[in-house]
C-alpha cells in the first residue's frame, strides 16, 4: 500500500490546523507524525485513514500501482487510539470474536493465542467496564496489532500504560510490523524510536 498526500490542509471554522503537506507512505516502512498536544496529529492521522475528509487537496491510495476507493482503505487498516470505544458491555472473549468478524486474524491467531499476549486468562469472560484504563488499552493494541491489514496506525500508542506495559508494546512492534506501513502520532520518544522516518506538523502550520 502506498498512501500520498497531495497539498493537504485541514481547518476547523477559519483556523488552518495544517496545510500544504506533500508527503508520501510506504509500505515497509514506518513514520511518526510529531508535535506538541493539540498541534493537529490525531487529526492528520484521521485524514490519512479517510475518517475525515481534507479542507483541501487530495490523497491517493494504491496497492501495486492500482488505485483503492476511498470508501475500501478501511479494509487495509488497523487503528490504536485514546478516542476509539470498545463496548464495555461486552467480555475480552466477546470483544475479540466481534473485532474479528471485520478484520481477518494476523497468523490465525486464536482467541486463546491473543488472550495469552494479552496475559488476561484470568480476565477472559470479564466485562470490560470492569477493565482498568491500562488493561482496555492493551486491548485496544492488540486488535489492532493482530489485524491482518497492510496498514497499522497508533495514536498515542502507550497512553494508560505503565512501565512494563511500554516494554509489552515495543514486543509488539518487534512481532508484527513486518512488511506494514505503520504510523505513529506521538510526542513521546519511546513511542517511536523505530520509526524510520519523522513527519513535522510545526512544519506545515
């Protein structure tokens, strides 16, 4: 997948959030969008997911040189972010058979598989409104990490998450990144430090 951006630009009302961003992503490799809190990240992140349309300019999509419908890059994708819901009246076990009704299982992995990366054997048939912010986090990665999709997207990928929890997702990145396009809006190094290249939103304000 490759996604490039062409002179893009987002407002709200009359103030530009960003504009004029030329930039291209390729699968394979990986990028962090930088800035402080409230400097346009998450909602740049959302253009390039078509979850919200540009104030201007285009952007374009395509596997193998042929163009995907905006309305179809969902089907590529795999979002992590503070904002995104789970439905909390539901168990993990539940959770993970209603995610993966939409996206296929990266490795076929099993719930049992997925609840043990999770370490939440005790937590299975738990609702997760009796889930810790941490733990609904780590949820939140997983469905996104293990979702067979060319693309991964991580919005303040760490947010709720001790020490150890930090070390749990860089074993994540080291297990399946390979061959994606991935994506991460942080301010805080230890979210991207493998990223391969740095996107600037103070560049394009």
């Amino acid at each position: 997948m490759k996604i490039i951006l062409s002179k893009i630009g987002r407002r709200f009302n009359r103030e530009w959030i960003f504009r004029n961003i030329d930039y291209a992503f390729q699968t394979g490799q990986s990028y962090a969008i930088l800035g402080i809190n409230g400097s346009g990240k998450s909602t740049l992140l959302q253009v390039i997911s078509g979850a919200l349309t540009p104030s201007e300019g285009t952007l374009s999509y395509t596997i193998n040189e042929k163009e995907v419908e905006i309305d179809q890059v969902f089907q590529h994708l795999a979002l992590a972010s503070p904002y995104l819901e789970l439905i909390e009246e539901f168990t993990l076990t539940e959770v993970l058979d209603f995610h993966f009704e939409f996206k296929k299982r990266l490795n076929n992995l099993s719930n049992n598989e997925l609840i043990k990366l999770l370490n939440m054997e005790s937590s299975k048939n738990k609702q997760l409104k009796y889930f810790s912010s941490g733990m609904k986090q780590r949820v939140k990665l997983i469905l996104a990490f293990c979702s067979e999709t060319s693309i991964l997207l991580l919005d303040e990928p760490t947010s709720n998450l001790d020490e150890q929890g930090i070390s749990w997702y860089h074993s994540l990145i080291k297990k399946f990144t390979a061959n994606r396009l991935v994506i991460v809006c942080s301010n805080q190094i230890h979210e991207y430090d493998f990223c391969q290249h740095k996107l600037l939103i103070a560049d394009y304000k």
